[in-house]
C-alpha cells in the first residue's frame, strides 16, 4: 500500500540569532505542507524551543555528529525515514555533508549543497537578510512564488505559539499588581567582546529604568552571572536569571516583557521575535542590513560600543514605551 503522508525534513543546526530568524521561513513551510509529517534536524540547544513548535512533528538532535559511527547513525535514520523533500535553511558545510553523505539517491533538497535538485541560485544571496534571503530561497524551490525579497520586506518570525505554550500564571494572594519588567541582555561570545555594551552603562541604564517604574531582568548564559551582578550593584532589586533559562523559557519572558535591551546576541533575538519592544546595540562587529531582528526594534549603531551614551538609549526607550507604560 503506498504511503500517503508526506516527509519533509527542515535543517535548522544553530546559531540562536540565525535560528530564530529562520522560524519565519519553517512557518511558510509549514503553510506549504499542512499535512505532512515534518521533522526538525537540530541540535540540543533548541529542542525545548523546537519541541513547542507547531510547525514540526518530531525534532532530531542529532545534526552534528562528530564521529564516524554517528555520522553512519544518521545517514541510517534520515534514509530510513524516507523523505520526500529537505529543506536546508542551515546552507553549511554541515548541511552539505549531510547531503553528500544520502547519495546516490538523495531527497529533493532545497538549498545550496553541491547537486541538490531545487538549489537557491541567487548570486545575490550572501548579502541579503537572512529575512528576505531564507524567503527567496522557498521561491526557488517553489512554495512561495510571491516572497518578499525586497530589502526589509519579509515578515519576522511569530512567536506568538509560545504564550500558548507557557503554564498559566498563578495569582498570588493579597499581592499587587507586579511592576512591569525590562529585560536586559548585556553578554554575548565571549570572543566577541567589541560586540558588548559596557555594563557600567546596563548598570546606569537600570537606575534610570527602576526609577520609571520598571524592574529589571537580566538574562544570559551562566558565564555572564557576574554582569548581573554589576549591574544588581546598581539595582539591587534586578533579577538575575542568567544560567537559569532555555530558549523556550527566554521567549516566554520576552512575549511579556515591557521592553528588552541588549546587544547583538541570540537571546535579544528571541526576545523581539517573542513580541518585546527592542533596542538592539550595533558595533562595526555586525552588520544590522544583514542579521537585524525585526519588529519593534529601534537598532542603535556604534562603531565602537563604549562610545554610545546611556542618554541615546534612554531616549530610544521612550520612543519605544510609553511614559504611562509603567505607571
């Protein structure tokens, strides 16, 4: 009897930035194959974001295999599972040994590893936002024959699914209403320091924020600990939660956040894709026209971060929430 469902696989490896961008390209092809079975080829930094994900069936953490064993692994489940069509939005030199290693006879693959049948052919594509150049991508494979590739013109990624996710909030007897919250994202690579805002001006910007009204939630991997810890200095009331959120939990924290801050970095993407007001910090490390987050974002650029004035970031959190928004 044949079989009637089809098999998409989506590969999607990391980064935190690159992959929350990519949500936007993962719902339109969700939109193209309703009622396929789609699976998610990952690794296990986003299985609990991707685990909550409506566009996939099941989630694969198994995209970098280091050994030659696990590399076999994987070319027995991917063949095993019998695809009809992969969609690489990773277009790696991972991506592509994974789809060197399925010859002789690979899936239809759309992407731009060296012989797949659907290959995105745009000599432009390096540098367009990943935005426009993942839309682009799914025109030449054939699902979105109107993408918006104009610069600036695709849609951000929808993380409205998240809410729907989150376990409803528990009222706290006799408590008051909770003060709004800013969330604060001052870390970074730590091989990327130029990349960073000093956090001698998070720690400014907190004061100035706490006084409006707003609390202040600092968030970051365990190695950042010690700038919330400055910054608490200054706010002794800011919340440190660095070390202790996944992806899902930081999107959550984001859909309800007054306001997010922060520099260029994975979770101040999943922030303002989750739905935060956003001011995302630029050095001449990163181009915004290429990997920007997209929504209610105010971009500040500075060739070198030390050199932005708290009062620049200040103001773009008043054009951003309103004065009313914390009283």
């Amino acid at each position: 009897m044949p079989r009637q469902m089809e098999r998409i696989l989506v590969i999607k490896l990391s980064a935190l930035g690159d992959f929350v961008l990519a949500l936007a390209a993962m719902k339109r092809i969700r939109q193209a194959h309703p009622k396929a079975h789609i699976t998610l080829l990952t690794t296990p930094p986003f299985e609990a974001l991707a685990r909550i994900c409506p566009y996939f069936n099941a989630v694969d953490t198994g995209g970098r295999p280091e050994s030659f064993r696990d590399w076999m692994a994987l070319r027995k489940r991917l063949k095993a599972a019998g695809y009809d069509r992969v969609y690489d939005l990773q277009t790696s030199s991972q991506s592509n040994r994974i789809f060197q290693i399925l010859r002789p006879n690979p899936p239809a693959w759309s992407g731009i590893a060296l012989g797949c049948s659907l290959p995105h052919g745009n000599t432009l594509r390096n540098g367009m936002h990943t935005l426009e150049r993942q839309a682009d991508q799914l025109m030449y494979a054939g699902i979105w024959p109107d993408a918006p590739t104009e610069p600036g013109a695709a849609p951000p990624p929808d993380l409205s699914w998240v809410l729907k996710a989150a376990p409803p909030e528990r009222p706290v007897p006799g408590s008051n209403k909770p003060r709004p919250y800013v969330m604060f994202v001052p870390g970074g690579s730590a091989h990327r320091p130029e990349k960073r805002w000093p956090v001698e001006k998070y720690s400014e910007l907190a004061r100035i924020l706490y006084a409006r009204g707003f609390d202040i939630v600092v968030i970051g991997g365990p190695q950042e600990t010690d700038l919330a810890h400055a910054i608490q200095r200054a706010a002794p009331r800011a919340r440190d939660l660095t070390g202790r959120t996944d992806f899902a939990s930081v999107a959550m924290l984001g859909a309800k956040a007054a306001l997010a801050v922060g520099n260029d970095t994975g979770p101040l993407h999943l922030a303002a894709a989750a739905g935060a007001p956003t001011i995302v910090l630029f050095s001449k490390a990163s181009d915004p026209a290429l990997s920007a987050p997209r929504g209610r974002v105010a971009i500040l650029r500075s060739d070198n971060l030390a050199d932005l004035p708290v009062a620049q970031v200040a103001q773009a959190v008043n054009s951003l929430v309103p004065a009313t928004a914390a009283g």
